[in-house]
C-alpha cells in the first residue's frame, strides 16, 4: 500500500464518513491510488478531470454519469461537485494537481462527507 492509499484509509475510510475513496492525477490523468476493491474506470476518471474544465451549469443541469450510473448533482462550484442517486452519494473535489472521489450510502448525512473529503 503506498502513503496516498493509506492516507484515504486513515482520514476517510476509518471516519465511516465515506465508502470508497480514489485519487486522480490531473496531468497523468490516471486513477494513482484508491481504496481498497475500489476501481475508477479510465473512463470515468477523465469524466471526472473534465466535469471541471466544461461549464459547470452543464453539470448542474444535466448531473453526471459515474460507473454506469447517473448522478445528480446537489452542488457544483470550481474546486468541488456534490451529486447524489437514490442509493448513493458521489463527492469529487479538485485541487492544483489531483482530483479526489469519494462514494458514500444514501443513508449517510451528506455534508459530514463533503466536510470529510474537503479536508483531505
């Protein structure tokens, strides 16, 4: 496990904030570490790497699609996007050189794990 995976072990996954977690590299545009059994497809991540470089009205509007899934969006600016489906909640915050995914239920309060992954 390299520091990147333990550190989303350890500041994520043990807070029972969130599910799974993964981290992108912007540049490389490659999932570089994720959680265990969690796997971001190519796919998706370059979805996620481009949802902030297209208008964000578009996915305000329109939601996004994440595995397979449609997910709509609760809030968007330039650094984060919130989108929730019935059974899941889908967080994905972006800084200077990565872009952080993090799954949480449904059930789960929502801004606990907007707050979780923001700080991270």
């Amino acid at each position: 496990m390299n520091e990147l995976q333990a550190l989303l072990n350890d500041a994520l996954l043990r807070t029972k904030h969130v599910e799974n977690a993964a981290i992108i590299d912007i540049k490389q545009q490659k999932v570089c570490a994720s959680t265990s059994g969690f796997n971001v497809p190519p796919d998706d991540a370059l979805n996620l790497i481009y949802a902030f470089h297209q208008n964000l009205l578009q996915v305000r509007r329109g939601g996004l699609f994440f595995k397979e899934k449609r997910y709509k969006c609760v809030r968007a600016d330039k650094h984060s996007i919130y989108l929730q489906n019935p059974d899941r909640g889908l967080i994905v915050v972006k800084t200077k050189t990565f872009i952080l995914v993090a799954t949480y239920k449904g059930d789960m309060y929502p801004s606990v794990c907007v707050e979780a992954v923001e700080k991270l």
